[in-house]
C-alpha cells in the first residue's frame, strides 16, 4: 500500500534535505581549501628542493689548489722551511691515518689551539690529543685525510699560515672539487727547532650557501673564483 506524504511532511523533508546540504557546504569548502593548500605546499617543496639541488650543481670551485704542499712554498721563502711546514701535514695526515692521536698531537704546540667546523675549540696538545683519541675510536675510526693545498705565506721569520681544501673520507678519495672544508693553520718553529702548529682552525664550506651568495652580489666572490 503507497503511502502518501502530507503537505506538512513534504516540506519538512525539503527542509530537512536543505539543512543537510547547508551543513554540507562547509565542509566541502574546507575539504576544497585543504587540497589546494595541499597542492601549494607540494609545489613549492618541488620547486625548494629542484632551487637547492640546481644551486648544489652549479656551486663548482675554480680554485681546488695544488696538489701537493710543496708547490705552494713562496718562491721567496727558505725552502727548507717550508718543507718542513709540508712535513708536519704530512706527518698530521699519516697520524690520522693510522689513528694515533698521540703521534698527532705532537704535531701541535703545547699550547696549541684547535677549532672545528662545527665550531668545537680545543686548548692545548693534552686536550687535541684527549678528543682526538676518542675520535679515532669513534665515528673517525678508519678514515683518512684529503687535502689540496692553496697557500703558504710566512709572517715572520718562525711564523707561516698555510691554507688548504680538505675532508675526512673512507672509502674513495673524493675529488678535488668535493673537498668539503677550508682549513687554516698556523705554525711557528718550535724551541727544538721543529715546525708545530700552533693554531686550527676548520671551516665547513657550505656551498648552497656561497652559491646564493654570488647570484645575489657577484662582487663578493673572490677574485680566485671568478
């Protein structure tokens, strides 16, 4: 048997059918407003990403340095001094290799100093050679040092500043343009004669960084690099 609606309870189904779909409608909206923003923020972080990696790509060094230390003794410089300079890296390097922070810390002053890229400051050859044991214990356990010279200079007669291109690596030795720090140091001729460094300091080069830097303002690049 066919039921039949009354005036009264068509209207209230109308109404109520209505109601419904004015509750409806704000959800919808939010649901709407929730994908675009979703489809925004999913762009952008594309475009972000594809921005940083094209920077990454593009951030090549023109200058990597010498490849050994001995090419970049001044031409005006004792040249036995400066291979002696050379000598304490290599020495530096070699103590690394074999995880010997005692033969290490001898390449230092006694009250050398030692800064790291992460901004770490050590205080004497006790303390460098302490953390260093501890290093080549821990996560540098096994690694090796690889270096690009770019310069030597000598302030005084027992003073020289040597900079190089460097990083800590195991496995393949990275190229010359993936070297990922700029180290300075400081050495003086020691009170037996011997070439020491007196002063570290390690610097992360962050090359995303440097890159926005010249786009932005080409004069703050360094001549070397243009």
């Amino acid at each position: 048997m066919t039921s039949i609606r009354t005036p009264n309870e068509t209207a209230e189904t109308t109404t109520s059918a209505e109601e419904a779909a004015a509750k409806s409608r704000p959800r919808n909206r939010r649901r709407t407003v929730k994908r675009v923003l979703g489809l925004i923020a999913l762009t952008f972080a594309v475009v972000a990403a594809g921005g940083y990696f094209w920077l990454d790509a593009t951030s090549d060094v023109q200058r990597t340095g010498a490849d050994t230390c001995g090419e970049v003794i001044p031409a005006d410089a004792d040249r036995r001094d400066g291979k002696a300079i050379c000598a304490t890296l290599d020495a530096l390097a070699d103590a690394w290799e074999r995880g010997d922070a005692e033969a290490y810390g001898r390449q230092f002053t006694e009250d050398g100093t030692y800064t790291t890229y992460i901004g770490s400051h050590y205080e004497g050859r006790a303390d460098i050679t302490a953390s260093h044991r501890a290093f080549f214990k821990g996560f540098l356990k096994d690694s090796k040092l690889a270096a690009r010279y770019l310069d030597m200079r000598f302030l005084a007669e027992d003073v020289a500043v040597l900079t190089s291109r460097g990083a800590d690596y195991t496995g393949d030795r990275p190229g010359a343009d993936e070297l990922s720090k700029v180290t300075t140091f400081t050495l003086v001729r020691d009170t037996d004669d011997t070439w020491r460094i007196a002063a570290f300091h390690n610097t992360g080069r962050s090359n995303v960084m440097e890159r926005i830097s010249y786009l932005f303002d080409a004069d703050t690049k360094p001549a070397a690099e243009r």
